[in-house]
C-alpha cells in the first residue's frame, strides 16, 4: 500500500506545523465564506423584503429550531476526523483510515434518524409556544428533514484531511449561491414562507451533493478496508478514545447552541416575530463579517492536530498569539465598519423597517470582538486530546450566559439579547482562558 500511496503525494503529511500553510488553507475558505457572504446579503434581503417583518421573523424562528436540531444531532465528526485520520495517513495505516471514515459516516447518520426523531417531538411544544400554525409546523417539520439529511460532517473532515480546502470551499459555496437562486424564484413568485423555506432546504441538499462528491474523487486511491478488525471494536481499538471525543465534541456543539439559534428563539419567544426578524437580521449580518475568522479557525485545526501530537498546549503559545493578533485586529475594524455604516447596510438589505435593528448589530459585532481574544483556546484544547477541558469551560460560560439572557430579554427583548451577547462572550473568553493556563502546566 505504500507504494499506492506514494503516487499520492498530495496525501503525504507534513508534520511541521505551519502557519503559511494554515494561512493558505485559509485563504481557499476565505474565498468561499467571502463570496458567500456577498451572495448573504443579497438573499436575505429578498427574503426580508419578501416576507416582511412579522414574516420573515417566523422564518427566521423555523431557521432558528431547525439548525438547533441539527447541531444537537451533529456529533462534530470532521473533526475526529482530521484528529484520528492524520495519525493513520502519517503511519501509512490506510485500511484503518477507511474504517475510521466509514465510521463517522455511519455516526452521522445515526445522529440523523436520533435528531429526526426528536425534532418532530419537539415541534408539539415548540410551535405554538412561538406562535407557528399548523401548517407553518408542517413546514418546520420538512425543513428539518432537509437539514438533517444533509448532515456533512463526515465529509468536511475529508477534504480538510486531504488538503482539499479549495474543493470545499468551491462546494461550500454554492450554499448561498442556490439561496441565492432560490430566494430570488420565491420572491419573484410572490412565496410565503413555505417557498423561501423549500429554497434553503434544496440548498443545503445540492451543497451536501457537491461536497461528496468532491469528497469520493479526493479519496478515489483509497484501497477498500480488509475485513479484519472491520467491526466497531476494531475502531475504538484502531483509534484510541474516539468515543469521548465525539462524546465531547457532540457536548460542545449543544453547549454552543446558546450562541447561535438560542437568542433567535429566545427573542421570538419573548418579542413575538417582529423582534425576532430584528434580531435574526442583524445577527446575520454581525456573522457575515466574522466568517473570515471561523475559516481561520477550521483551516488552523489541521495544524495544531500536527503541531501538538497529544503534547502540553503550551507549545502552541507562540502560534497562537499571531493568529490572535491577525483576528483581534480585524475584529477590531469590523467593529468600526459596523458603527460607521451598519444602519445604512441594514436598511438597504432589509428596507427601513429594520432600522431598529442597528444598536443590536453594534453590540453583536463588539461581542464578536471579544471572543476573538480567545481565538484558537478551543480549538487548541481538543488538538491536544482535551475536550473535556474545553467543554467544561465552554458550559460553564453557557450556563451564566443563558441565566443573563433570561433576565434581560423578556424585559428588553433583542436589544437585552445584544448586551447578553457582551456578557456572554466576556464570560467565555475568560473561561477558556483558564482552561488553557491550567492544561498548560
């Protein structure tokens, strides 16, 4: 097998940590996030426009649970991925690398059938506690369908661990471009809300199509794995403690949940659908210009996976305050950017009636900015095979974030979710940090 992998060189290891690398990585990711983060802007305005306040609020609050039940559903797999499939490609064990991707697929479908389950259970509660109809539930129901069948995390992973940014950031970008296409067909049509739900849901079918198929010619060389040790056991022996690694990691991406779909419904719950379609609004476009840092973030991981090798984080410190620099910095000019021009960029993609939602961007954005000051912390921790550390930070911070959030959005709805937002990631960025100090002694 060797000699096959030798006509592979784009699969060979560097195990020398580099940032150039990291930052080139970046750079194809970059180039996706940023045309999708065009592309954002010009479907979310459609769909703002097209609904209106109180309906685009609706539709925001069925994103909102839908990508809920798809993060709890989601164990994280890409990254066991790239964590467990750098050490088989570095010690040319490819029938164990085939396993192991069998595996996480196999992972992510089970999370799939789990997640479905739930959803539509929840929908009973869910719903009328946010006002849906009937038929609007029926529509949350099939959307979360879409969302969970398209499940990519097992994919992703693949094409990180090969290298393979630029393929994922190409397929990646057609999300936003089939939104794009399909939110413009709705809002041409006249659409409700079931139309610009059925353009997300043929979206993120075609996007998860793309990707694995880019996936399946990236890793075409693969030999078919023997049938020895081809069972579950032979895995967990095969990849020691990936168990509580998807464990973890599946724990963090619910604990995360509190940052991204948690205030959308937390302010439809409290402000009814206008003040969630405010607030879906203008964190939307807080999110369009940090995209840059998160595909920092995903194209860094691969490095410290190689550069930490199970190791003290604290070899990463010199790494990291460069990354930390670079994102602070940037952070630093979205901010100015959002306060200088942000009301105006909202009622140019949403019309005048989101104007209000201008205080709640600023004070996204500034959040945003301080938990670029822990950048990499996370990311770091599960590198160096501690989860565990992380996720107890990260819920520690999740837990008092959500006890501000209900003290100040049913008084003050999205506006108390902006300044939940500062305490949230003051709060966090404090954590990790000592997490970080402690796992480095």
């Amino acid at each position: 097998m060797a000699g096959n992998m030798a006509a592979h060189p784009s699969f060979k290891i560097d195990e020398t940590p580099s940032i150039a690398r990291a930052l080139k990585n970046a750079g194809w990711m970059l180039g996706g996030k940023g045309a999708g983060g065009l592309l954002s802007l010009g479907y979310l305005a459609l769909a703002a426009r097209g609904l209106g306040l109180v309906g685009f609020g609706t539709f925001a609050t069925i994103l909102a649970y839908g990508q809920a039940i798809a993060n709890l559903a989601s164990f994280q797999s890409w990254q066991a991925v790239v964590r467990y499939g750098v050490e088989h490609l570095t010690a040319h064990r490819y029938a164990s690398l085939e396993r192991l991707l069998r595996f996480t697929v196999k992972v992510d479908l089970l999370a799939a059938v789990t997640g479905l389950i739930a959803a539509f259970g929840g929908l009973v509660l869910v719903g009328p506690a946010l006002g849906w109809q009937a038929e609007q539930c029926r529509l949350a129901g099939l959307f979360l369908l879409s969302l969970l069948i398209s499940q990519r995390g097992a994919v992703l992973g693949m094409l990180r661990l090969s290298g393979r940014f630029d393929h994922a950031a190409l397929a990646e970008a057609s999300l936003p471009l089939f939104r794009l296409v399909g939110a413009a067909v709705a809002y041409v049509a006249g659409g409700g809300i079931g139309a610009f739900l059925l353009a997300w849901a043929v979206a993120e079918l075609g996007c998860s199509l793309m990707l694995w198929a880019a996936a399946l010619l990236a890793f075409r060389w693969l030999p078919a794995a023997s049938t020895t040790q081809s069972s579950k056991a032979g895995v967990f022996l095969e990849n020691p403690g990936i168990g509580r690694f998807l464990l973890a990691t599946s724990a963090a991406a619910s604990v995360g949940l509190a940052w991204q779909q948690l205030p959308t419904l937390a302010v439809g719950l409290f402000s009814g659908p206008a003040g969630a379609g405010i607030y879906r609004l203008a964190s939307q476009l807080g999110l369009a210009l940090t995209k840059p840092v998160t595909a920092l973030a995903r194209a860094v991981f691969p490095e410290l996976v190689i550069a930490v090798k199970g190791g003290s984080p604290a070899a990463l410190r010199p790494m990291l305050a460069r990354i930390v620099g670079g994102t602070v910095g940037f952070g630093l000019f979205a901010l100015i950017v959002v306060a200088l021009a942000g009301r105006t960029a909202l009622e140019l993609v949403g019309g005048p009636a989101y104007a209000a939602a201008y205080p709640v961007l600023v004070l996204l954005t500034a959040a945003s900015v301080i938990m670029l000051a822990g950048f990499g912390l996370e990311p770091t921790l599960v590198a160096a095979g501690r989860p565990w550390t992380a996720l107890g930070a990260r819920a520690l911070a999740t837990g008092c974030y959500s006890c501000v959030i209900l003290l100040l959005v049913p008084r003050f709805g999205a506006i108390g979710m902006g300044w939940s937002a500062i305490v949230g990631a003051l709060l966090s960025t404090l954590f990790l940090h000592i997490a970080f100090v402690r796992a480095c002694r």
